[in-house]
C-alpha cells in the first residue's frame, strides 16, 4: 500500500499541464470520543491516507472528490478464568481491526492571501463504509474463528487550513502544494450486526465516529 | 523540500494497525446449558443470553435488558432458568441513560430469576439474588431456591436478607412462596410422591407441604439455643416415612419420624460422611471418613443395621441398582473403590493407582468410572513408573462384573467426563485440558480408545436431553461443537459471544421506575 501511494504522490508532479483541476495525496488522523473504540484500539485515534481529486467551479471555489481509508487494530487479550490465581494472557485472544473507508464530496474556498500561502475552508459530504473484523487462531487448519460485520453509514465535516506552495513549474502553470488541515467530523455510528448467523440480525454494536481530525497533504494545482 | 516531506507523509501514512494490546474480561463462560432447542451462553462481557441452535443459528434472549448471573436447567431439562440482575437508577433525570452515567450513590441492582422456554422468557420469578442453589421436586415444576453456605454467596443486597429463607418456585407461572425454616438451609430432600419437602438447617429440620406452602411438621435438633448442630448428610428411608440425618462432627444419626412425629437417635461407631438410599432391597447406606467401615440399615422403624469391615474408609457413595459403589474423595493415601452387593452384603475391592476424585456409574452399574488425581506433585517416595503415574491424572475403569480395573495415564487434568452406553458397549467421554481430541474410551477394553480431533482445546462438556453432547472450547469468541455420540460426527459453531461486545451500557426498565 505503501508503494502505491508513494508511486502516485511521485506521480502527482507530472499530471498534465492545464489549468483549473488539482490532485492530492493526503494523510491523518481523525480522533474519536466513543469509548467503545477501547475495544480496537485503546488511544481512539483513526489513521487515514487517500487521494482528493478536484476542478475549480467558480472563482476561489473548487469541487473535490476523495477516498480515504484508514485500519486500526489490536491484539486482544482476554481472562478465560475468573478464579485463576494469576491471568493467562496468552491463552486466549484473538485480533480485531477496523477499516473505514470515506467517499466524499467537498466544496473548498480559497482565499488568495500571498502568492505562497492559501488559507483554505472545506466542507464535504461523506459516506463511510465501516468494516469490522475479528480472527482467532484455532490450532486445527481451517476452523479458524474469522468474523466481518460491515455498516455504511453517511457523515460531513468541515474545516480549515492552508496551502503552501514552495515550488511553481512550467511557468507558474503547476504548482506544488502541501497543505495542513483540521477540523470536525459528524458521522452517523456505525453500527454492526450479524446478519447470517440468526434469522434477526444480531446486534454487535456501534462504533461512534465524532470528533477531531488533522490531515495533511502533498499535491499538484494546474 | 521532498526529502523533508516524505518522511513526514510516512509517519502519518500508516493505514495498518498497529501493534496495540488491549485487555479485555472473558466474553462468554464456557459453563453451558444444553436443552432440546440449542445451547445457551451466558456472554458476561456484554451481559447477554444468547441461544447458540444446532442448525447454527444465534438468537439473544430478550431479558428486559437484565443480565445473566448464573444459570441451570430445570429437572427435566426442558427450561432454563436464569438469575439475572439489572441496575436502577434512583436518579430519574432525563440525561441519565448510561450505567456510568448515574450518581454512584443512586445506583442499585435488582435481582430476579428469569424463566426462559425455547428461546422466550415465558415467566419471571422473584428470587433473590444471595439464594444461590436450587433443587426441584419429582414432577419438575416446583424449585425450591435456598441458600448454599459452600457456594459463592451473590447480590445479598437490600436493606433485609434472611438467611433462613427458602423461595418455593412455581415454574410454570413464577409465583414464589417464601417460607423461613431456621439458619442457614442446606439441604432439601423431597418425598417420592412430591407432596412434601424435608429442609435441614441448623438445629432445625422442617418439612413443608408443597401443595399448602407451609410448614408442616418442625423438629427441632437440640432443646438448648445455646448448642448449635448442623446436618452434614441426610436421606429420607426407601418407604419416605423417615428422615436420616448425620450431624457434622457427632457420631449420632438422628431418625425422624414423618408419620408420627418423634425424633430417635442412633449412636454409630464413626461420624457419617455420607449416606444414601437403596430402592431396590429397602436399604440405607452409611459410610464414615474416619472409620473403616460401612453400615447398611435394613430395617428402619427400630435401626438394624449390618455392618462390613473394609480396609480403608470411604467417603462418598455412588448407587445403581442392587449396588452401593463406595470410593474415597478427601484422603490422598485411599485409593480403595468398593463394590457392595446389597442383597448378599458382600464386598469387593478395587485399587486405582491414584486417589479418587469423582466417579461415575454407567447406567446398569457394570463399570464405575473415576478420575484419579496426581498423588504427589514432585514424586516424592516413588520412583520410575510410580513416579510418573503418582505424578500425573488418571482415568480407572472398574468392570463390575469381572471383577478386575484398569487405572490408565492422563496427559493432562480432565475438563470433562460423560459415561453413555450404545448398542456397541459403554463408553467415557473424556476430555483433556489443552488437548484438542475427544477421548472416546470403550469401557470394556479400556486400553482401547478413539480420539475423535476437536478444532480446539475444550472447556467442558454438557450433556443434551436428546443424547448427544455439547463441547464449549477454549476460544475468545465463542466456540461450541456438537457431538453425535452414535456417530461420532461434530460440528461446530462459532463466533456468537461478539454479540453486543460494542454495545452501551444502557440503563433498562427506566419506565418502570
């Protein structure tokens, strides 16, 4: 994944030389409060990476389209016996992670500040697709315990940044950006259910997903 | 510029998880219930019951949003009955809707006994929480809930608790009679006919009509308050007209006449550590841990007793019909099992390797099947193959018609044993901790066995009301398997104890406050 992504923000300098569109790779981290994030991961932050493609619309105004995906996870430990003297940690765990996908359309306002630096106001509507997995390692090959519940759910945010631009190509046509952004996430919970096991889907829970997030990015304007 | 850049897009390019550690209670308990409609779990980590089918279907069981504490079946396995609690805040403001949200002051927790008929709590019983064990009558509708100073006493909360209470339960509706009987109940004996129950305590003894819910008859075991004296074994003779008590600590066997109310006493040569009833030939067993001996009481209404000298004292009983099968559960230096045949009152001796731990009978009594606990931790006084049998569990088969036994090598401490007997033989089930096979021993060649592989380490086994077997694994997730004994087939189901594992905390009953 790593390569792919480094293979297209080297990419991202030689997109085509024309005016209005811009393309960025992004990456960052969206906090969360719902305490039931402890279960996957105990510091309740989301790590994220994607690509934001977008065209100018109007003056200051550009519509962009992005994917970002983000996983986290952890090992988790469990206490088979209550009334055991000492806690076999090792005995008895099993792996759970989570991978949100965000689709998003955004609306991004400009302000053009200095010929450098851009401060920046984006709004976006979101849908995320939340994947949950669990797996426990069985000894005997092919009864391993592996478990995916899936929930799509819709969300917005909205925050602020700026764009420096350290460097201008082809005549000042192309310019290379990077940029810091932060801001507010709303997402409905994600909310997952067995839907094979019983005949009524089975509650696992909802993942709350409200809070903070930071992104930073490199990126291209032609 | 780049070089700067890069390494920064790296360290917040981390789409993966990371290596975190997170420290959660067991999901689920793997002490299981099996009825004719699926296994039910208690999943303690979200506080559900959920009914695990064996067409591999879950389903959770509405408990009006109570938690299960512990569960069993009933008598004949046909209910599962639940002890739940639920919190209540005392705190009715509209922002409180979390557990953690109430003022810790305003927070209590209820009890109850939720009584659940294929998959629907059908009924609810108000049977509190510090009444933590149950005995049913003859026909199975009637629990009488008390409580069991040996067990783990839970939720003994409120501002009153009486520790001389016993709860009849009506499990058809869940009505209850409360019925106070003396200090501390411990034992709930029922005649045959199920119209009265015996219910020792200390220094009493009471026998209760069930039809009336009231006390009968009470005997009182000492006219001075000042002494105390605690039944530690009792029976009610074969015709259900007396009751047998052997008090704890006393040579004394205490005889009470149902019909015409009178207590007598028999002076015997040791202290009872248990007794037991003979249908077959109108018997009472009695054996002594401290005394090498065993009395059979063939005549009650003036105490005949037969007594037979045997080489080492024994302290539990196990019946089967015509047979009383004594063995030796809290002296590591016994390893005596021992046959009575109860018509000719003679006795035969088996010597296991090891000291007894439990043991069981097939159904017509032609094997007991026990298992035998390491002797020594380290060896000492042994050496060789001694040594590694002293040091290691053991299974002993005793053929009761051949007379000889068999004591055989466990790799490790059992976590299970089931005795079923098919058209082929008897058979154990036996399961071993961490080790993932089903032991499947024919009792007549006990050297003989089947490993049948397991997709993990098992945990228990419960056994179903149609036959077959349950086998709850050592997994985090939740693993049962379902075995065919006839077969032999399994098949497992797993995965169900995630049920609610991201779920809130969510205050229950707020309406009904």
């Amino acid at each position: 994944m790593t390569t792919i992504l480094f293979s297209l923000l080297m990419a991202a300098s030689n997109v085509v030389h024309a005016a209005g569109f811009e393309v960025s790779l992004d990456t960052g981290v969206m906090g969360t409060s719902d305490e039931r994030w402890d279960k996957v991961q105990y510091n309740r932050s989301i790590p994220g990476a994607g690509l934001t493609v977008g065209t100018e619309v109007g003056q200051d105004i550009s519509l962009l389209a992005g994917f970002h995906t983000g996983t986290v996870g952890s090992r988790v430990y469990t206490n088979g016996d209550e009334d055991a003297d000492y806690v076999a940690w090792d005995e008895s765990n099993f792996h759970i992670a989570s991978t949100i996908d965000q689709y998003s359309m955004s609306a991004r306002w400009r302000l053009n500040w200095l010929p450098r630096v851009t401060p920046t106001v984006t709004g976006s509507a979101i849908v995320a697709h939340g994947r949950l997995r669990m797996d426990e390692d069985i000894e005997l090959e092919g009864s391993e315990v592996e478990l995916k519940y899936v929930s799509v759910v819709p969300g917005a945010s909205l925050g602020a940044g700026v764009e420096y631009t350290p460097l201008y190509l082809a005549n000042k046509s192309v310019r290379i950006n990077v940029a810091f952004e932060a801001g507010y996430t709303h997402f409905a919970p994600l909310n997952f259910k067995d839907r094979d096991s019983a005949n009524d889907p089975m509650d696992i829970g909802k993942l709350g997903m409200n809070g903070a997030y930071m992104r930073w990015s490199i990126g291209t304007r032609f | 510029m780049m070089r700067a850049l890069l390494p920064l897009f790296a360290i917040g390019c981390n789409p993966w998880p990371d290596l975190n550690e997170t420290y959660l209670d067991a999901m689920w308990n793997t002490s299981i219930v099996t009825l004719d409609d699926g296994v039910y779990v208690n999943l303690e980590g979200s506080g559900q019951l959920v009914r695990v089918g064996t067409d591999d279907t879950w389903h959770v069981v509405d408990l009006d949003g109570a938690q299960p504490v512990r569960m069993e079946a009933d008598a004949g396995k046909d209910r599962l009955l639940v002890h739940v609690t639920w919190p209540v805040c005392e705190d009715q403001s509209k922002g409180i809707k979390l557990v953690e949200d109430c003022p810790e002051a305003a927070l209590s927790w209820e009890t109850e006994m939720a009584i659940v008929d294929n998959g629907k709590r059908v009924a609810v019983a108000k049977v509190p929480g510090h009444l933590n064990a149950m005995t049913f009558t003859p026909d199975g509708n009637t629990a009488v809930a008390y409580l069991d100073d040996a067990q783990s006493i839970d939720n003994a909360s409120g501002p009153l608790v009486d520790l001389s209470e016993i709860l009849l339960v009506d499990l058809t509706n869940g009505d209850t009679s409360s019925i106070s009987v003396g200090f501390m109940p411990r034992n709930v004996l029922f005649t045959r006919d199920g119209t009265r129950a015996v219910v020792m305590s200390r220094s009493t003894v009471v026998v209760v009509d069930l039809e009336e819910r009231a006390i009968a008859i009470e005997y009182p075991l000492t006219l001075d308050a000042d002494i105390e004296i605690d039944p530690s074994a009792a029976v009610l003779s074969p015709d259900d007209r007396y009751v047998m008590i052997a008090i704890e600590g006393t040579q004394d066997l205490y005889k009470l006449d149902l019909e015409v109310v009178s207590i007598d006493m028999e002076g015997l040569e040791g202290v009872p550590s248990d007794m037991a009833t003979d249908h077959t030939f109108a018997q009472t067993i009695v054996v002594y841990g401290d005394r090498a001996q065993v009395d059979i009481i063939t005549e009650h209404d003036f105490i005949e007793r037969v007594s037979l000298e045997i080489d080492d004292p024994a302290t539990d009983i196990a019946m089967s019909e015509g047979q009383a099968v004594l063995f030796n559960s809290s002296h590591m230096d016994v390893k005596d099992i021992i046959r009575v045949d109860l018509e000719s009152k003679e006795t035969v001796e088996y010597v296991a390797a090891n000291p007894v731990q439990s043991l069981q009978l097939t159904p017509d009594g032609g094997y007991a099947v026990a298992i035998l606990r390491p002797e020594t931790e380290y060896g000492y006084g042994s050496s060789g193959l001694d040594q590694y049998q002293d040091n290691r569990w053991g299974l002993a088969v005793a053929d009761m018609l051949n007379d000889n036994i068999v004591s055989l090598v466990l790799e490790s401490a059992p976590v299970g044993l089931e005795v079923i007997e098919k058209e082929e033989g008897s058979f154990a089930l036996l399961l071993l901790d961490g080790v993932d096979s089903l032991i499947q021993v024919n009792l007549a060649e006990p050297g003989n066995y089947e490993a049948i592989e397991l997709p993990s380490a098992p945990a228990g086994i419960d056994a179903s009301p149609d036959g077959g077997f349950t086998i709850a694994h050592v997994s985090a997730l939740g693993q049962v398997s379902f075995l065919d004994p006839a077969s032999g087939d399994i098949r497992t189901t797993s995965g169900f104890a995630t049920s609610g594992m991201l779920t809130e905390n969510t205050l229950p009953r707020r309406d009904q406050e």
